[in-house]
C-alpha cells in the first residue's frame, strides 16, 4: 500500500520526460530486463496449456495494459489528483458487489459498513486535492477504465489463474503488455523520450517496487483471503501518500485530512475484521 500510494509521484514524474504509452512500454521491457536472471536462477513453472496462458495474459493485460495505460493518460491529461484518488478507492466497493453477486461471497453488515467508512474516509483525505475544473470528460472516462480494469484484473486471475507462478505470470503479463502497447506508443506518441537519470529512477522505482513486490503481494493476498477483505486495503494508498508529502515535502497535513485517516483506517479495520 506504501508502494501505491508514492507510485503516483514516481508516475507523475516520470511522465513529464516521456509520454503513457511510451512511459509504460519503457517501464515493462525494463522489467523483463531484471526478470530475466531471476528466472534463470529460479526456474519458474510456466503456463502448462493453452487455456491457462490466454488466462495470464487476459489477467496481465487488465492490470498493466488496461489500467495503467488508462490511469497514466488521466494523469497525462492533468486529471485532478484528488478525483483520481477517490474515483480508484470505489474499487473496493466495486469489489464487494460484484463478490457478493456473482463469486457467492457472503460479506457481514459489519464489512458492508466498514467498506461504505473506508470510502467516506478516502474523501476527507483528498479533499483538499479535489478540483473539478481540472476534470475532463476524457481523464474521467480514463480513470473510470482504470478502476474497472484493476478491479477485473484481480478477481479474473484469482478465479482464473490462482495457482499460477508468479514469476513465470510476470515474464508473461509484461510480454503481452509490451506487445500491446509498444505499436500504440510508436503510432499514437511517435516514442519520444527525453532521457534523464530522473526517468530512469522512476522507472526503475516502479518495475521493482510496484510491478514486481506490489502486484505480487496483491496477488498472494487475493489467493489467501476474501476479495473485498484484501482490496479494501486499497483504501490506505492516500494515506501513505499523505505521509510522503510531510516527508518528502513537509506539507502538514490538516485537521481534516487527520480526520479522514482516522475514518479510514476504522473502515478498513472493520471491512477485514473476522470473527474467529
């Protein structure tokens, strides 16, 4: 959640040396660059047939293709960080309804309740970063794509692929989105680039921490643990991002962004909270 919630900098970054596409193009033939020993170490298992490759990649194509590319051309676009905030939180409560009406997942009112304060939470938090003159219809509908494809992404491979290597899903999963997005970033930006050690930083800060140690982490969860449990975590992102602020930045955080991180934190406890 700490990785999420300082993606957006690392995101924002590097976006201003090169365009979405081309962006995420870089950032995922870097990491197969760095898979690339760790599989020759560790040999994963991969994909035993046909049925369940075209499931990793539909997985992998919906988490990296699909919301990231949706997501960084919302930011491109100067989508309002607040909005792109609280538009991503309703992934949990998305989450909650689509378990509880077509996976048979039985959510207490208690979970009910904590995923409906966890949201009210997000909203004290990123008030303040809410500008809707900086909303247009394109960064929205971008960011509208980018919740639903995350939110497909997680319960497709966790009913689709739940036993899949992780490292052989990644080799795979960054191949396909490479495919895919690499003739978009050459037709549609024509793959510039403005090279610097600042690009290359976020880059790399993305590959390691995000693609490789958070999406896997998701994953693991998702596998051990009910759907609208593990992604309700996803509700602490703002607030990791809140505290970078004050630590990067020194911005102090006010009254009603404390306020919310306290809203928050009670929603997420009482959506993750089982009676034994």
């Amino acid at each position: 959640m700490a990785v999420w919630g300082t993606g957006y900098v690392a995101t924002k970054l590097g976006l201003q040396y090169a365009s979405p596409f081309t962006f995420l193009t870089l950032r995922f033939s870097f990491g197969l660059l760095c898979l690339a020993p760790v599989v020759a170490l560790w040999r994963p298992r991969w994909p035993q047939t046909r049925v369940e490759l075209r499931h990793v990649v539909v997985a992998g194509l919906l988490m990296h293709a699909v919301q990231l590319g949706a997501s960084h051309y919302a930011q491109y676009l100067g989508m309002s960080a607040g909005v792109t905030a609280l538009v991503i939180s309703t992934q949990p409560l998305l989450t909650a309804i689509i378990a509880s009406r077509w996976l048979h997942a039985r959510l207490a009112p208690g979970q009910w309740a904590g995923v409906a304060i966890g949201l009210a939470g997000v909203a004290l938090v990123v008030w303040h970063k809410i500008d809707i003159r900086e909303v247009t219809a394109a960064s929205f509908t971008a960011t509208v794509i980018a919740v639903l494809g995350v939110t497909a992404a997680t319960l497709y491979q966790r009913t689709f692929a739940p036993h899949v290597d992780l490292k052989a899903a990644a080799v795979v999963q960054f191949a396909a989105t490479v495919v895919v997005l690499a003739p978009l970033a050459a037709a549609v930006e024509g793959f510039r680039v403005q090279w610097s050690w600042a690009l290359l930083g976020a880059i790399a800060f993305l590959v390691v921490f995000a693609s490789f140690l958070a999406v896997s982490a998701l994953h693991m969860l998702m596998r051990h643990g009910e759907a609208t449990r593990v992604t309700s975590l996803m509700y602490l992102p703002p607030i990791f991002a809140v505290l970078a602020e004050l630590a990067l930045f020194h911005v102090v955080p006010s009254a009603l962004t404390l306020a919310g991180i306290a809203v928050t934190c009670a929603g997420v406890a009482m959506a993750v909270w089982t009676r034994k």
